[in-house]
C-alpha cells in the first residue's frame, strides 16, 4: 500500500487506536485508479467500457463482535449541494456497496443485485449549526428531461468513513445527466432548543447528478491490511462541510455524570438543572449520548427506557436534538431521582443501516447503572 | 413491441393494458377478446326501485365472496373526474340528460360486479358553487396534506365517477357511454351522454385481484420484473381487504338529513416504489412491516395471506395496543397494526376500502378509495397510519421501520360527497 499525501482529517483516537496503516480516500480525482477496470459485471457501454467488479470480498468480521477494520475503503464522487429550507443538503455517490438493514435486533444483510449501477448518498446538515441531524427520511425522485427515472426512500445509514447519512443503491439503466429531487422528511425525533424555522416541514431541493463509467471506474477503493482487526477508518475528510462526530464531551452543556464504554459503544451521560427546551421544569434534564468508539459518531434511533427507585413505571428516553447537546436521548428525571442509581435499558439497537466494519456492533446491550450524583 | 423485449400478450395484461390506454378501439378490442355474455340490466319499463338500492354505495351484496366471506372487489376500475364549465348552476335540462346518461349505464348492465358497479360523487368545490352551505349532517371538507412527510396536489374537479366491473370492456364501454363516442352499450342505445355538460379534468384506471399485478410487474416502473406472487392481488403481495378489517356499510352511511343513504368518498393517488420491497427486504422482514412484528415471529401469514381468513389477525393479536411498545422495544411497526387503533365503539373499522393498483403513467401505484361517513372518519384513520407518534420514541423513524411509509408517496387527494341515488346528478346542497 502506498504512501498517500492526506489531506487534513480529523480522528478521534481512542487507546486503541487504529491509525497505523491506514488511509482515508476521499474524491477519487486525486488518486492513481486501483483496480477494478477489468472484471466489469458485463454492463458494457457502446464504447466497450464495463462497470467496475465491485464485488466485495469475503467477510472477515470479527466473531466476537464489535467495530472492525472493513475491508476495503473507498472514495466517491460528489455532485454538489444546495440549500433546501433551513438545511444544506450535499449528494454524492460511489459504486454499489452491500449493507445491512436492521428489523429490531436482527441485521438484513442486502446484497449487491444485479443491475445496481451507483451507491447515491446524500447527507443533510442544520445551515445554521452546521450540524448534521438525524433526520428520519429522505426520499430521491430522480428524472431525465422530464421523465420519472427512479424514485427511493433513501436508507439512513451510518459508516465510518461518510458518518450518518442516506443512501442506497440505484439501478440506472445509462450512464448521463440527471436531475434528482432530494426531498427531506421531518426531524423525527424532538428537537429542543433553540431552533430555525423549517426543521418541521418536508423540505426539498434539486441537485444534478451526471457519471459515466468511466467515473465509477476511477472511484478509488484499496483493500486493508488490517481488516477484521478493531478499530475504524477515520472520518472521509469532507472539506467544509461537516461531518457526523457529536460535540466534543468537554463542549457538552451541564454536568457529566458519567462516559462509559460498554462493549462496542461510549456512553456518555451529562445531567443539565433543567430541560432545556421551552418546557417550563423544576426537575434535571438526563442526557443520554451513545457514541460510536473510534469515530465518535451519534447513534440514532435507539429504543432507550430508564427504571429507577423513586417511581414504579419504566421510563421513555425521547430522542432528541438540541444544537449544544447534539444528537441525545432525553429524560425529565422524576422527582427524588438525584443520589439513585438509575438503569438504563437499550431495548431497541441502533435502527440504522450499517456499512461494512458496522455490522456486528451496536447490537446487544445489557443494562447500564448510572449513578445520579446527590446534587447539581 | 417486439417479442423478445416484452412477454407475452397474456389475457389479463391486454386487458388491463387496454382499460389504461381506453377510447374507442381499446373498447372494441377488449370486447372481442372477452366473452361476450354480460348481463344487462334494468330495461326503462322496470320498477327501478325494485332493483337499484338508494345508497350507490351499496356495492358488498352486489359482489362475490371468496371462501372466508371477504367481499371480493371488482377487477377493473376506472375513475371519470370531470368538471362541469358552463357559468351560473346546471339547468334542470342538464340536471335531467344527467341523469339519463347514469340511467343508460344501468339499462345496459346488471347492477353487480360482473355487470357494472357505479357511484357519482362531487366536490366541495361544486357545492361552493352554490349560495347555500351543505346541511351539519355531512362532513366534507376540502382535501389537504395529511402527513408532515407529504405534499400532493389537491385536486378540484366538480365530478368523480368511478366505475367498477370484473368485465373489462364493461367498464371501458361505461366510459364510453358517458363521454358520448358509443352509440350502443350491451344493447342498450346511448341517447343520453355528458358530452355537452362536463369536461374531463382527469381519468385513473386499475385493477384489483389474483393475477393482475403479476401480469404487469415487468412492464411498470417501480416494481421489478417477475416480483409479484401469481396470486397477489396487489402489488405489494399481500391480501388487503379482509371482511374484519372493513367497516360495515351501514357503518359508512349517512344517517340523517337530506343525504342519508349517501357517504363521503376519499380518493388519492399514491406512487409506490418497489424496488427495495422485493429486493432488499426480505420476506420476514415484509411480513412485519405490512401487518405488525408478531406476524413475523410466529409466521401468521402464508403466502399472499389468504390462510388468515377474513381477519388479517392484527386486532386478535393484541397488536395495536403494543404500538408504542414495539416501536420501543422491536424498532419496527406494522401497517395494519397502526391502523387497528382506530376504531368505532363498536369495534369496527371507520372507513371502506375500495381501492386498486394502477399502471397509469408507467409506473407502480395505487389509487386509493375509501367510503365512510365522514371526511374526519378518513383523516383520523390516515393519522393513525402516518405513525408520527411512535416515530421519535427511538428507533422507528418518519419512514424507516414505520410500516410501509418507505414504500408509497403520495401524489394527489382528493374529497367527495356521494349522494343517494335519488339525489347523484347536480344535487344542491339542500334538496
């Protein structure tokens, strides 16, 4: 594997961490091809040129479980942004990948099908913030000249290198320009705080896609050394824009209570005085942030419930979004909460659809105590 | 069309084919490819009454059952939105060639699925022609967006005609019929059209039943080739329209005033994308999203999920109370188990489900159509499918993992009243 000129990149570097050997690719412009020229699927173009072989190796996940090295990493060709409401949404897409959908606590892994031609991704941040959000849908409606080519609810998504996005795998018939109408659903989960206009309304924009073979031929994309290994690619370098860490633990709000890794996840729980939304509240606010080791991403949508001695229900964590606090799930702690150890079940995993090295963690969590301090 | 690129010209695919393209030749092409022995119907000598129920809504007894008692709908669809363009209110002259026109159709054919089934409904954008408002006892509203997720368009015709048949070039030919290019139906000679009255804002056609979304899934964008069960009378493969899980006619009926016997009509358009129905999700998976989790795990369903018999099981197992709970808990919430919570006091579902597939504009969908007896009835059963209230509890999201919102995007809607039968052609708001 050769030497490469990185541009600037950010890690997050754990004990472990997993920088030795690696490389992070980002726009394949700047990168000798690798392979993949030959071997197409047999989807020839009139001028004898063929998709790229993408198809992936044998994979090596580790059988204990958690974040691994994937086997491969790969660039992707970006096709630019636009403003759509209060939020910047940006497209790009890269060759078809397999992954893996989650029904509850089983993945689905999704094979590449015949027919697949690009991997469409597109990512969505607060202008404002310039924060990604965990938005629950994104559907892409593409056309050519005015005819409906394809339409998706696109995949959220998380994979070390893109972070949290959408994605899938889009079957065009030719290779060309297109224009695709990015259309973005409502937060579903609570925003709090401080917040535009729009995070509430479906909001859309029109972004013009245009690739040719050649263009999925020149996608970089490199196997590891150390696949199978733990750690994770760090975060594709995404110039200006942002990318998926959550806020720094030191920047978060309030009061920490704890940060804690169970298996394969950073738990990190910050306690504020009070809500800090609108809501008028005499009771401390628990912060729930579930972050991904190595890369410190977000975890969205999990099932997180909360029992504690001072009240006989199981408690609803809300997932929720505040520009300090980021990404989180939320409790309103019962009175006589504070000095109890309160315990955190994850019913639900991660309901996000995971890339390579993403697949076998974030799955099964036992119960976590947190011990609530006395006072605030 | 060459024959390497398509499959066969089967029966079925022609038929549909032709009832999407309509016009003449379609009519006259179907009509020679179908038996020709369609029972006619009620000859002008005949007690009418004796023989037309007041409500056109009263489809059920009029329909075949299969095995299990779930009424069984009509193949071939076609919906007529029209718009009646003449300044100032209609004439009794054209109040009465109306009329006639409706009374051909049901001269022509015998009031039944395998005959012709009708209803005439209008808009409040008709009735707001008229200086006086419609009584307290109906409830219809303009359409509008039902769901944070979506922005169709709202459609604005005066009219909605929609025409049933299990006979093809029943339906075409009724359509014929009423636009005045035929000069005969069944027989029955067309002396009375709405050519000179109303002007065609939009046509919709589909089919509903074993055998029909098979025939089409290679041709129409959206679904891929040969995805669709042989017996899947859907697109999506799966059974709808389960005897426990329609509300009763009397149910959907409005009961008082001058439009008893009459209900409201909810008709919209949705577009479906298939694609990762049948190529990314597997079945279990599908299972869980179309009927609820518990589906899933203890295998209910076979197949197209005929074996339920006139329940799809969602209420009998307990599903719609653990909505919330299997949000939380399984990260994944079922169509039809959403739609469980809404029910009358009673127990019964509030609104009918008539709705079909279509290939209109070349790609998957469904027109969806639906009787109750309130507009209300209809948006308080969509809001209960939307699921905003389990999406952001966690894991289930707007659409990920929240029934089939992945799958279907809503295109236009639209909200009619329709009159009993003594009151379908150019009714005031207080006759």
């Amino acid at each position: 594997m050769h030497e490469q000129q990185f541009p600037r990149r950010k890690f997050i570097l754990t004990s472990t961490a997993a920088a030795t050997g690696l490389l992070a690719g980002c726009l394949g412009d700047d990168e000798e091809p690798e392979n993949g020229e030959e071997n197409g699927n047999g989807n020839e173009n009139g001028n004898g040129e063929s998709l790229p072989d993408v198809t992936p190796p044998e994979t090596q996940d580790p059988e204990e479980g958690g974040v691994y090295m994937p086997a491969m990493v790969h660039g992707m060709k970006m096709q630019g942004m636009e403003m759509a409401g209060p939020y910047m949404v940006s497209m790009s897409f890269a060759n078809p990948h397999d992954f893996w959908l989650m029904s509850g606590d089983t993945t689905d892994y999704v094979q590449l099908n015949e027919g697949d031609t690009i991997h469409l991704m597109s990512r969505v941040w607060n202008a404002e913030t310039d924060q990604i959000l965990p938005l629950g849908g994104m559907t892409a409606t593409i056309y050519q000249d005015g005819e409906l080519i394809e339409e998706r609810s696109m995949w959220p998504m998380l994979s070390q290198q893109m972070g949290f996005h959408f994605g899938d795998n889009f079957q065009m018939d030719s290779p060309g320009e297109y224009e695709v109408e990015i259309t973005v659903d409502p937060m579903g989960a609570t925003p709090v705080g401080d917040f535009s206009d729009g995070v509430g309304e479906q909001q859309s924009a029109t972004l013009d896609l245009e690739f040719t073979y050649s263009d999925l031929n020149e996608i970089m994309w490199q196997t590891l050394d150390n696949s199978g290994d733990p750690g994770a690619v760090p975060p594709m370098d995404m110039g200006h824009a942002p990318t998926s860490e959550a806020p720094g633990v030191d920047t978060l709000p309030g009061t920490q209570v704890s940060q804690e890794q169970y298996d394969d996840t950073v738990f990190v729980t910050q306690l504020l005085e009070q809500h800090p939304g609108t809501i008028d509240s005499d009771n401390p606010y628990l912060v729930v942030s579930p972050r991904t080791p190595y890369n410190d991403y977000a975890l969205p949508f999990m099932g997180i419930t909360a029992t504690t001695p001072a009240v006989d229900d199981t408690l609803s964590l809300s997932e929720s979004f505040h520009p300090a606090i980021g990404h989180h799930y939320g409790l309103e702690l019962p009175d006589g909460s504070l000095g109890d150890t309160l315990t955190l079940s994850v019913n639900t995993p991660p309901q996000v659809a995971r890339h390579r090295g993403y697949q076998v963690a974030f799955l099964e969590y036992e119960d976590i105590p947190i011990e609530l301090p006395e006072t605030l | 069309m060459d024959e390497t690129s398509h499959p066969p010209l089967n029966r079925r695919r022609f038929m549909e084919i032709a009832v999407s393209i309509g016009g003449v030749s379609a009519f006259s092409a179907c009509l020679s490819r179908e038996e020709s022995d369609t029972p006619t119907g009620i000859k002008p000598s005949e007690s009418r009454d004796a023989h037309l129920p007041n409500r056109q809504h009263a489809w059920n007894d009029f329909s075949e059952t299969d095995g299990h008692g779930n009424v069984i709908n009509a193949r071939h669809h076609v919906i007529l939105l029209f718009n009646y363009d003449s300044k100032g209110l209609p004439t009794s002259t054209e109040q009465e060639e109306l009329e006639s026109a409706f009374r051909v159709l049901e001269h022509a054919f015998e009031w039944s699925s395998d005959g012709l089934l009708f209803t005439v409904a209008y808009s409040p954008y008709y009735f707001d022609k008229y200086d006086a408002d419609l009584p307290d006892s109906v409830d219809l509203t303009k359409p509008k967006s039902l769901a944070p997720f979506e922005d169709p368009e709202l459609d604005d015709p005066d009219i909605a005609i929609h025409l049933a048949s299990n006979t093809a070039s029943n339906v075409l030919g009724a359509e014929e019929a009423l636009l005045g290019n035929i000069d005969t139906l069944n027989g029955a000679p067309v002396d009375h059209t709405t050519e000179d009255i109303l002007t065609v804002y939009d046509r919709r056609t589909g089919f509903v039943g074993a055998g029909l979304p098979a025939a089409h899934d290679t041709e129409a964008n959206g679904v891929p080739d040969n995805a669709v069960d042989e017996d899947a009378p859907l697109f999506m493969g799966f059974k709808s329209g389960f005897e426990k899980n329609q509300a009763p006619e009397d149910k959907v009926t409005i009961e008082t005033g001058p439009f008893a016997d009459g209900t409201t009509q909810h008709i919209s358009k949705l577009r479906q994308n298939l694609h990762q129905w049948y190529e990314q999700d597997p079945r279990p998976r599908r299972v869980a999203l179309m009927f609820c989790p518990a589906h899933r795990d203890e295998e209910l369903v076979e197949g197209v999920g005929n074996n339920l018999g006139n329940t799809d099981m969602v209420e009998e197992k307990g599903c719609a109370e653990r909505t919330e709970q299997d949000a939380s808990e399984r990260g994944i919430v079922g169509h039809s188990q959403k739609l469980a919570r809404v029910r009358d006091e009673d127990g019964n579902p509030l609104i009918l489900r008539r709705d079909f597939d279509t290939i209109d504009g070349g790609h998957a969908g469904l027109h969806f159509l639906s009787v109750q007896q309130t507009i209300d009835d209809f948006e308080v059963t969509r809001e209960a499918m939307n699921g905003t209230d389990v999406a952001g509890t966690g894991a289930v999201g707007t659409r990920n993992n929240n029934g089939i919102l992945q799958y279907i995007e809503t295109l236009k809607r639209g909200n009619y009243l329709i009159p009993p039968r003594e009151h379908r052609s150019f009714p005031s708001p207080r006759p």
